[in-house]
C-alpha cells in the first residue's frame, strides 16, 4: 500500500469551507460562544453548525466546555479556538481510518448498501433545517434546503437540471479516494443523506437514484415526485 494512501496529503485544507467559517468565527471571538451564536453569525442551521463544531473539537481546533453552572437552566455547551499551541501535529490518515471503516461494513453487514442508506437518511434528517408544523414546504424551496445541506457537507452542487424530472449535478465528491473503491457503501451513504434531508423539511419531492461519476469530478442526484417514488418501490 502506498503512502498516499495511508496518509492524507499535506497540502490538503484542513477543514471544508462552511467549518472554516465556523473556526473563523470561533478565532474572532474572544468568549467561549453557544452553538446558537455561531449559526447566528454563519447563517448555518443550528445542526449543522453544532455538527462543524463538535469536528473542529475532535480535530483540536476548538475546545468545548460547559457553562451556566451558576446560571438557571441546562447548562450549555460553549466553543472556542484552540491555543495554536494545544493544536496536535503531525500527520492524519482519516482516508485510510475511512477505507478501514467501510471495507468493515461491506464484508460484516448482510446488505452494507441499504445500511449505508439508513444511516445516510438518520444524518440527512440531522442536518436539514426542519419547517415549523404548519409550514408548507413546495418543491422549489425544498430543492434549495436539499442545497444547502449538500453545499455544507461539501458536494459543491450545481444549477438544477430538468431531464424533464428535477437533477441535481454534484460537482465534488468530498469522500472521492473512498466512493473509488467502495461505491456501493458510500454512494449510498451519500443516496440516504439526500434522503433523508427531503423527508425531514416534508419535501414533494424525493431521490430517485444517484448517478455516481458520470465524468470525474460529476455526480447526479434524480429527483422525482414523492408519491412517484413510493409507488415505484412499492412496485
């Protein structure tokens, strides 16, 4: 096995773009802040905000602490910047920590594709910015939340396409060196995490079916009208 694909290359950014406005933000502020006035200053849902969060935490880019013990109330959880001292260096090899983690699924689960879809669905409900009760979600505005959460995760997604149903290009696979070797798993990871986001916001719409790599760097996800798909799965 080679060294690149044992360790993640140098010059890679360490963080995606809507988590390096959250460290951004985080280096700005002096106080430790809640999770509520990061998605505030971002514009991001609180989920997601507190998903970029609790990573940069991981990674040792932020450290998270509790407040409000002489506060009523639940305390909270508040963030702030990692002394550049306290970041831990050295190399990372989270790709090779992901080609070990769904090489297991595919050889222990009985059917590693539909667990892949599941778990995808519970991490698209997660991260979708869910609609007041009485909100009425119509396809236009679910096909921009489906977006946002695509844009934030990292898939770069592209203007809609009509082919005549609704296509949604992704132009960057964020896990790409995985999907190579393990398409089935994390292609249809990606498949729940759509979704999954659709179900949440009670889109009209759903994802038929993710067309991975039709060129390099493209994917395309094609929506379809939610009873449609149910009667064709149910067919």
């Amino acid at each position: 096995m080679s060294e690149q694909t044992l360790h993640d290359p140098a010059e890679s950014p360490a963080v995606g773009e809507s988590r390096a406005h959250v460290l951004d933000v985080l280096r700005a502020t002096p106080e430790a802040v809640g999770v509520r006035e990061i998605a505030e200053q971002t514009g991001l849902h609180s989920n997601t905000a507190r998903f970029h969060l609790d990573t940069l935490v991981k990674e040792g880019l932020a450290e998270r602490a509790t407040e409000g013990h002489g506060r009523p109330g639940r305390p909270r959880a508040v963030y702030r910047a990692a002394a550049s001292s306290r970041v831990p260096a050295g190399r990372r090899s989270y790709q090779l920590l992901a080609q070990m983690l769904t090489g297991l699924v595919t050889e222990a689960l009985p059917q590693p594709a539909q667990a892949a879809v599941n778990a995808g669905e519970a991490w698209g409900r997660y991260l979708a910015d869910t609609p007041s009760p009485d909100q009425r979600i119509d396809a236009e505005e679910a096909i921009r939340r489906l977006t946002q959460v695509l844009t934030d995760v990292g898939f770069s997604p592209g203007p809609i396409q009509d082919r005549p149903g609704p296509v949604v290009p992704l132009r960057h696979c964020p896990f790409r060196e995985v999907a190579e070797e393990h398409r089935d798993v994390v292609c249809s990871l990606h498949l729940g995490l759509m979704r999954g986001a659709l179900k949440e916001v009670r889109a009209p719409l759903n994802v038929d079916r993710l067309e991975p790599f039709v060129e390099p760097s493209l994917c395309l996800a094609h929506l379809t009208p939610a009873e449609q798909h149910q009667a064709d799965r149910t067919a």
